[in-house]
C-alpha cells in the first residue's frame, strides 16, 4: 500500500514539475499555457459529434430530381391519348351519313361512341390493377397496340355491307381507352415537380380534348355527305387508313422511347408514395386496401357524383351535338363538326388555364367549385342561344365558351381526386373517377336522345341544366381536405 502511495506522490510530482517547466517556457514561444475545462471541453466534442451526425444524415436524405426527358413522355402520352379519342366521336359526327351508307340506324352508330363508355365499366379495376402492378409503360403499350390494331381492322369494314366489322375495330380501340384515362394524374405526378403537376395533369388531359377535336373536324371533311355511295366509300376508305397510319406511327415511338419512371422522383409527396407502396407489400393486397380506402372517403365519393354528372353531360352533348345542330341548321354537317373543334379547342385552353392556375394558387376546392358554376352558365346560354333565328355564328360562340370551362374541368377534377385521396394511387382514384363518368355518360346520353324525341332540343338542355345545378350542390359539399399540400408542407 504505501509502496502505490510513494508512487502516486512520485507521478503528481512530476506532473507538476512538468507545469513549471511549460510555465517557464510560454514566454519564449510566445503564448501562456492555461488549464482547460473539461466540462468545456466535452460541450466542444458533442458539438463535433453532432456536426458529423448532421453531415451524414444531410448525405443519406434521399435525392429528387427534375428530368428534360419528361416533356418528351408528355408529348407522346398526348399523341397517344389523340389516336385513341379521336375514333370516339369518328362515326356520330357523321351519323346522317353513316347511317345511309352501312344502311343502320341511329341508335346503332350513336353506340359506336357509347361503346367507349360501356367497356370502359367492367374493365377500369384490371386496368388499373394493370397500371399499379407494370407501370405506365406497360400499362401505355398495352393501349397503344390495341389501338392500332383495332384501327386496321376498321380498314377492313370499307364496304357497306360490313358495319359489323367496323364495329368489332371500334370495340377494340374502345378497350384500349382504358390503358389511357387514367394516366394523366400519375404519369405527372411520377415525372414532374410539384409545381409542375397540375399543369402536366393538364396538358395530359390535353392529348384526350385534342382527339376529340380531330374526330369532330377531319370526318366531315374526308367523307362528303353525296347519294353517290363511290364518293362515301372512298372518303371512309382514306379516313380509315390515315387513322391507322398515325396509330401505327404512335405505337412504335412509344416501344422505342416511352419509359415508365425517372432514376430519380421528382418531388418530396413522390418519395413518400413510393415509400408507403413499398411498407404494403404486395400489390394485389395494396390494390384491394386502396378501393376500400377510396369507397370510404366522403369527399372522394360526393366528387365521384359530381365530375360523373359534369362529365356525362358532355359525353351527352357530343354524341348527340349533329343531329342538334342540323335539326336547326340542316344540311351543316361541317358546322356541327366545327362546333364540336370549337367546344374542344376552347376546353384545351381552359384545361391549360386550370393547370397553371392550380399550380399558382394550389387552391383546388375554390377552382372547383369556381368552374362548375361557369359550366352550368355556359350551358344554359348554350341552351337559350341553339337557335336558327339567331344564326350559326352565335352558337359557336356560346360553344366555345361551354366548352372551355366544361372541358377544362376534366384535369381539376382529376387533381382534386388526387388531393382528396392522398396517398392512394393517382391511377386507382382516377380510374374509379373515369368509371363513374361512363356510367353517367351512357345514362345521360340515353335519356337526353328519349327527351329530344319528345321535346325540342331546348327544354332537352334546360333538363342538363337542372342535372348540372345539382352537381354544382354536391361540388360544394366536397370538404376541403388537400391531403398532397399537407405531404408537401
């Protein structure tokens, strides 16, 4: 014991002999040796620590980033969703000369555009357990060879006796629609910004509204209202092979240039949908969770009524929009198609405008409700100015302005399907949306056909009227729960 304390006096006196020498030293270096804190010291060693600890976790955050590429994918999902929409409206833009041609009735053509609707109803759940399962590129290939192949088939029905075959081709380009619709909102959401997406949304929608206007413009053009049945033919015959040519020309940019996502996602809400469809698991089990979340959001269902009441009331209008225009204009088969590239081309702008509105202002509900009610607006000037004693000119006009908030509605309700229903997939939410449409695109298209045989067009508008005042009520009701800004924040 006494040797360990001999030992201790021994080492604390050479500490201090050590302390004098440095004290005796400072002078000549330059500097006065001072006893540091250890407290003080150890604050310094956390603060190390910490800075290391920031800096690491600064290394793992995971990356986003914006690609050029995506403008690209944009502008083909555009030229692919155009060759799909613009078959829609191909025949009952025509129907008069459809009808005496393929010697069918109108009812049988107008269901070459309710084909669209129909199909689309059993077939959106696999679709969209398509696009979840694959991706946009399988999902966006799939579409596009159906629509090319069933435009040649419509190649083959040039004669008057095989409208049965031209039906088969529409009914095929009428399922691939469903490898369409539902893309916009996820193909922007998984490739742009989050000040880019309702603009992208937008311009998606844009592909389907730029279809419709060709389908409304090129078949008056191409097939001549003539008793000579040679001059029909050939007008079809040219219609049918510029169509598959262009489908055709599609479906191969997209196998060699269309990609299903960037390296990188490109916003914050991104990572966090992608991290919570991979906390799920499977897909199937993610797929059937999403439908029972969806079917139990108030708001996702009151908007489900709303944009399938908007929506069927073009569907109604369009399909119906020759035998309305040349039961009060006759012989204006051209006009009634350039009324309908009116109503669309207007649409196109107003869906650009709600894009970069929604992108300015993220204010999803107002912009809803706001252009519903320009809607009901448009369309009952619409239905006061159909009127041969006011002339052609001011039907385009009201057209035109029915068409850019009815239309332009398209890509707001999509984005506000997407905000409601956050962080579901965009391409269930849509797809659900898209199937409701259809439903009520059928019912109203059927019951305004049964209201102008017993009534004039005028009170057969006043009655859509009615039926858009209520999906104003239900807009309305929506709650404002913008459950995207929430992630973003």
């Amino acid at each position: 014991m006494g040797r360990w304390k001999r030992q201790l006096s021994l080492d604390i006196s050479t500490m201090e002999a050590s302390q004098r020498r440095r004290e005796s030293d400072s002078p000549a270096i330059g500097f006065v040796w001072q006893e540091t804190d250890p407290e003080q010291e150890i604050s310094e060693m956390e603060k190390i620590i910490s800075a290391c600890v920031e800096d690491g976790v600064q290394q793992q955050k995971p990356q986003t980033k914006i690609y050029k590429r995506r403008w690209l994918i944009l502008i083909l999902f555009v030229l692919y969703s155009a060759s799909n929409s613009m078959q829609w409206i191909q025949y009952s833009i025509i129907s008069s000369i459809v009808t005496t041609y393929y010697n069918v009735s109108d009812y049988a053509v107008d269901m070459t555009s309710m084909i669209y609707m129909i199909t689309y109803i059993p077939l959106i759940l696999p679709a969209s357990y398509l696009l979840d399962k694959f991706g946009l590129r399988c999902t966006v290939i799939c579409g596009a060879l159906g629509t090319c192949l069933g435009s040649w088939v419509k190649v083959l029905s040039i004669a008057s006796d095989r409208f049965w075959v031209t039906f088969i081709g529409q009914t095929m380009v009428a399922i691939s629609q469903i490898c369409i619709l539902s893309i916009p909102a996820r193909l922007a959401a998984v490739w742009f910004g989050d000040n880019e997406v309702s603009r992208a949304c937008g311009i998606g929608v844009f592909g389907n509204q730029l279809g419709i206007a060709i389908g409304f413009l090129f078949p008056p053009m191409l097939v001549p209202n003539s008793e000579n049945s040679c001059d029909v033919e050939k007008g079809l015959q040219l219609m049918f092979y510029i169509v598959a040519a262009f489908t055709s020309l599609i479906l191969i940019l997209i196998l060699f240039l269309f990609k299903s996502a960037p390296p990188l996602p490109p916003s914050s809400a991104q990572i966090e949908q992608k991290k919570t469809n991979e906390s799920e698991g499977q897909v199937k089990t993610k797929f059937l969770t999403s439908i029972k979340s969806l079917c139990l959001n108030r708001g996702y269902l009151l908007l489900l009524l709303s944009y399938g009441i908007n929506v069927g009331v073009f569907y109604a209008i369009s399909t119906l929009l020759n035998r309305l225009v040349t039961e009060q204009f006759p012989k204006s088969e051209k006009d009634a198609g350039r009324i309908g590239l009116t109503i669309v081309c207007a649409g196109m702008v107003g869906s650009i405008v709600c894009g970069i509105l929604l992108d300015k202002t993220h204010k999803f509900w107002w912009t809803t409700v706001g252009v519903y009610i320009c809607s009901l607006v448009g369309m009952i000037i619409f239905s006061f100015t159909l009127d041969k004693n006011l002339g052609i000119f001011v039907v385009y006009i009201t057209a035109g302005l029915l068409g850019f908030f009815m239309t332009g509605y398209l890509p707001v309700g999509f984005e506000l399907a997407a905000e409601l229903t956050f962080p579901e997939p965009e391409g269930t939410s849509t797809g659900l949306l898209n199937a409701v449409v259809q439903i009520f695109g059928i019912a109203l298209t059927s019951l305004y056909r049964h209201l102008l045989n017993i009534w004039e067009d005028m009170w057969a508008n006043v009655t859509l009227c009615g039926i858009l005042a209520l999906g104003v009520l239900l807009t309305i009701l929506i709650p404002n729960d913008l459950r995207r800004q929430k992630a973003k924040a």
